[in-house]
C-alpha cells in the first residue's frame, strides 16, 4: 500500500470520475451490512486524531508494522496506541519485499512476528503482496506460502492476504491453493467498484473478508487522503484473532493443539483463527480423577475430551479432584459428615473433591457412643476437622462403644443348622457336627424323649439332663433310620432341661459327625421341629482371639444372635482362607451377606450394622455354607458383640 504519485492519483481520479464509478472521498463509510475502517502508515504523516477518526464510524484499523527484513514503519506503535485508546480495533500488515534468498520469507516473517502486536482482538495479520520483485509466479507463490507457514508456526494464526484481483491472477497465476490450504480470509484491493472483483475462484467459494474500496478517503482526524476499507459483516469476531485460554487448578492435565496446561502451568493460552475447533484432553494425575468441563466445555460435562471452537476469546475450564476416603475406627458408631456436601458416612465412604478444596468433617457419635479421634489425614479429638484437597487424602474417625460384650454374653443366643427332610417327623430337623455344638430343650415330667436319625453321616453325641451327663451315643448306621428314639426316664417330677451335645467324633465306619435332633417328646406331647431353649457353638482356641478364643460354626443355617437396646451393633470375627459368607438379619430383614475369607488369618475383624433407631434389637448372624473369594471353608467365627 505504498502512496503513488499525486499525478498518478489525480490522473486515477479523472479518469474514474469520467466513467462515473469513482467514489467520492466523502462517500458513506460503509454499507449496510459492513463495517468501515482505514488502512495507514507512515504515509499519512504527522499525529492522527484517532478520537475524531473513532467518531466518524471507523471501525478497525489496520496499520504497517514492517517492510522486508528490517524496516519498522515509524508511526505503528504510535498508531496502535491511539487506536485502541479510542477503542478502534487493530490489526498489523506486513509489506513484502520477495526475493530468490533463500530464507528470506522466513526472514521477514520473524521480522513481522517481532515488530507487530499481534494480540487477541486484533485484525487478523496480513501480507501485503504487491510487487514480484524478479520472481517467477511459481517463485513468488512458493515465497507466499513459506511466508504465511512460517507466522502461523510462530503465531497460531494464520494471516489474510492482500491483494488485488489483478496482481493476483497476473503474478500469482489467479492459484486457490491458498484458500484450499485454510487461508480462507482475504483482503482485497479493489478501487472504484460498487463490489470487488475477487480472484482464485471467489477464493476458494470463500468470497473476500475485507475489501479496500478506495484509496482516498477523507476521514475527520487524518489529513490528506487515507486508504478506506470495508469488512463483509457487522461483527469483527468473524475478522479478528482469536483467543483460547484454559485454566487448570490442578490435579491434572489438558493437552490439545499448541495447548498444554497442567504440571504447574495452571493458565494456558493460545492465538487462533476465528471459527476453528480444536478438541482439548483432560488427563488427571495418578489417584485423581476428572470433575468436569465449564466456561466454553460446558456442554461436554465430565467427558475427558471436548471440541472448542475459537470466535473472540474463549474460556475452557477443566476441574480435576481426588478422593477422600472416610474410615470409622473403634468399637463405637456415628456418623461424619462434610462441607461443602458430598460425605455422609456410616461405615466407610469416598468421595471426589475438586483440587484445592477445604473440606470440613463433623464427626457425629450416636447415642450410645463417643468421639474418640481423628487419624491419617486430621488429628486431635476435636469432632471437626478440615484437610485441603490435593492428592488422594484417607481420615479415620474412632468412635468408643458403650458396652462391649462376650461372644456368650448377655442377650445372645446359638441356633444349630436345619436342614429339610421329608423322612423326618416334622419336615425338618436340627444338626451339627463340630465339637462341642449344643442344643437344650426345656421340659417337664419324669420322662423325655429324644428322637434322631441314624445314618451312615452321623456321628456321636453326649446326652445331659439338668447338667448331669447320661449317656453317650452313636448315630452311625449303614442305612438311614428314621424317628430313632432315645428314652430317658425316673427323673421326677418338676421342670427339666436336656441337652444334647455334638461330640465332633464318629465310628471306624461313619462318613460324618453330624448329630441330630428330630423331634422331642415330654408329658405325653410329641413336639415336632422344637425350638431349643439353648444353644452353643463349637469353641476354638486361639492366641489372637479376645479372651483367647471364640465360637464358631460352619453348618448352614446354624445362627448366632443378640438382642440389644441401641442404634447399633457390631460383631467381632475371624478371617482367614477356612472362613466362609455369612448373613447379617436385623429384626428379621436381611441387611447384607458378608464375605469372611482372606488369604492371610485375621483376628479382630469388626461388622457393624449402624443408624438403626433407638430401641431394641435383633441382630442375628446366619451360617451360609457357602465358601468366600479367598477360600474354600464355610465357618463364621463370632468373637464378641459390641452394643452401640
């Protein structure tokens, strides 16, 4: 956009006046549907008015910035300042001076890069081609192209070309590779037309973006001529560089083109051409995990990647957390709860926090226990606590139980397994075959009756009446007899109780130990599937047990209950590879099946049914038969009770 002589303008002038097409320097600054602006260097001379330029309905601006490898046009800087004080947008162009030197477009790329400003609302940057300088089209075309590649690599943006419908198809060779290679805006040059002629196949369908229609316009604020343009819009975000910037707190990462925040960079930016989408990865650190997307990604949600795209400035946010992991420690209950929300724990919960979070806990005891302390993430014996969020973080909050009992304490109670049988005289009947497995029926009158069934599993029991041992039996047979009867009589009158103890022994020739209870008979009343007054289950020692030793039973159905006042419960076990899957029943319903088995053998291991009301209970502890994950065996072990 070099000046021509004023008698090649007024000769221009003449001419275009003749023919009736040439507008007038007062002509209206733009269109309906267009906006108006000015091109200038230091052509225009002395200071510019850029408040008046600002009220005669100039737009934007694009102003010389460089020339070739060296030269700074003199008034840029002074003009971008005025400009964008007057809140005229900006924009830099860059006057080529080809040659056959072999980095040279590169050269006077870095050159351009350097001097202009080239920021996010600003005019998109041009190349002024306007001389070939000695090249051949195939020369300049390849100097264009090496030109432009090289100020989107350094920029992120790729720059409009100016030109004329003229120059470009007689030195370029009237090419659409450009505009085929996403070089899609165009300014062109084009005087004295009611509309531009615009070369390279309408550029590539693209039409033109800017056109400069004249290049002598009278402007309030500039002396003499300037260069008048016209942008095809009412809206320069169409025309301008855009921005995308990412904020990531931390936790993670967001990776995408010429876009990599996370590491310690927590804002990251980036120029792009208007209307381009780029897809943006969000990657958490190791233990974290994504939260989610706002500002422009919002509509992606907590998908890890999103597609942005760039008009004007554009916020993307990725938020990233961690878990907190909530544990309760102690023969106690409670509960701990969180602010801001997200935790309301009764035995052990997690949940993810966004990086940076301040996390208060409250640590709520029921009614039947007490706060004890914090551990691993907080401390004290405070109820409340606040971490910050930044890595995988774990609290364990100890609650102290108000009562703790025995494994035969008061209140609980041992059941034998049933097993249904159609032989037998009521459907059913008791079992079990571990040493020591007991079972007492309350009865009256000299005489009672037990009736069992012999067979080829059964093995051998002790009979006791009123804690005084009778006799011992053989429940073995090589075929199955049912309704055996064992009488016991002379034992006066009154109320009696008899008890029927597995011995966990058998003969030579048994297959099992099994010992069973079919029916009881007493004062001439033959009770069919009776309901023991009694129970125990087989005791084991062990060094690592409370007390140094505990109960245990593998028969299915055999159960083990405790009836407490409270708001909760918990049970002490045994897991290890020979421990199997038990039932947990609360006042008759099913609350969940537990998995007992381990690799390694563990004493100690506490169960804890919580947030129950405050009155009385039933907890009951059901023998599945059936083996865990980590074993083959099928015992549940009951080490003590804890009232809550």
């Amino acid at each position: 956009m070099h000046r021509r002589s004023s008698f090649c303008l007024l000769a221009t002038a003449l001419i275009l006046n003749a023919l009736g097409v040439w507008a007038a320097p007062h002509a209206p600054a733009a269109p309906a549907g267009m906006l108006a602006g000015i091109d200038v260097s230091h052509w225009q001379g002395g200071t510019i008015d850029w408040s008046k330029v600002a009220a005669s309905g100039v737009s934007f601006a694009i102003a010389k910035a460089s020339e070739g490898t060296s030269v700074v046009d003199p008034t840029y800087a002074e003009n971008v300042a005025g400009a964008s004080a007057a809140g005229i947008r900006i924009g830099a162009y860059h006057f080529a001076q080809p040659s056959t030197k072999v980095g040279e477009a590169a050269a006077e790329a870095d050159h351009f890069v350097k001097i202009a400003r080239n920021a996010a609302g600003d005019v998109l940057p041009a190349l002024d081609i306007e001389h070939m300088n000695g090249l051949t089209t195939s020369q300049l075309q390849t100097w264009v192209a090496e030109w432009l590649s090289r100020v989107n690599a350094r920029l992120g943006v790729r720059p409009m070309i100016y030109t004329s419908p003229g120059f470009w198809r007689g030195a370029m060779g009237d090419t659409s590779w450009f505009a085929d290679h996403g070089y899609t805006v165009l300014w062109v040059a084009h005087w004295g037309v009611r509309s531009p002629t615009v070369p390279a196949n309408d550029w590539g369908g693209h039409g033109w973006t800017y056109w400069q229609w004249t290049d002598c316009w009278h402007v309030q604020g500039i002396s003499g001529c300037v260069d008048g343009d016209r942008y095809n819009g009412t809206d320069l975000v169409g025309g301008e560089i855009a921005r995308l910037s990412v904020s990531v707190p931390g936790g993670g990462a967001v990776s995408g083109p010429r876009i990599s925040c996370g590491a310690g960079a927590t804002r990251c930016r980036r120029l792009a051409d208007p209307g381009t989408s780029f897809s943006l990865t969000a990657t958490p650190d190791e233990g974290g995990s994504f939260v989610g997307w706002s500002g422009r990604c919002g509509s992606a949600g907590t998908a890890a990647t999103c597609t942005v795209t760039t008009t004007g400035r554009v916020r993307a946010r990725a938020t990233f957390g961690f878990p907190l992991t909530i544990s309760k420690l102690g023969t106690g209950d409670g509960t701990i709860s969180a602010s801001p929300p997200g935790l309301s724990c009764g035995t052990t919960c997690e949940a993810v926090y966004p990086y940076g979070s301040s996390v208060t806990l409250t640590a709520s005891p029921d009614s039947a226990s007490g706060f004890g302390t914090w551990g691993r993430g907080c401390a004290g014996s405070v109820p409340t606590c606040t971490v910050g969020v930044g890595a995988p973080m774990g609290v364990s909050a100890s609650f102290d139980a108000a009562v703790s009992l025995e494994e035969a304490g008061r209140g609980t109670r041992f059941g034998w397994g049933t097993a249904r049988d159609p032989r037998a005289i009521g459907g059913s009947y008791l079992f079990d075959s571990r040493t020591g497995s007991s079972v007492s029926f309350a009865f009256t009158g000299g005489k009672v009756t037990w009736y069992t069934i012999d067979a080829p599993q059964m093995g051998k029991a002790r009979v006791s009446i009123d804690g005084i041992s009778h006799e011992t039996f053989n429940g073995y047979a090589a075929t199955v007899h049912v309704g055996v009867a064992h009488v016991f009589g002379h034992l006066g009158p009154g109320s009696h109780t008899i008890t029927i103890t597995a011995l966990g022994s058998k003969s030579s020739s048994a297959i099992g130990t099994r010992v069973v209870v079919d029916a009881i008979r007493d004062a001439g009343v033959l009770r069919r599937s009776p309901k023991p007054r009694a129970g125990t289950w087989s005791r084991v020692s062990a060094s690592g047990a409370g007390g140094g030793s505990h109960v245990v039973n593998s028969v299915p159905g055999a159960t083990a209950s405790l009836t407490f006042t409270g708001t909760g419960a918990s049970w002490t076990t045994v897991l290890g590879p020979s421990m199997g899957r038990a039932q947990e029943w609360v006042d008759g319903s099913l609350v969940r099946t537990v998995d007992l088995s381990s690799p390694l053998r563990t004493y100690g291991a506490v169960r804890t049914i919580s947030s129950l009301s405050d009155r009385t209970h039933v907890l009951r502890i059901v023998v599945t038969g059936r083996p865990g994950a980590h074993g083959t065996g099928t015992s549940v072990a009951v080490d003590g009770w804890m009232i809550r």
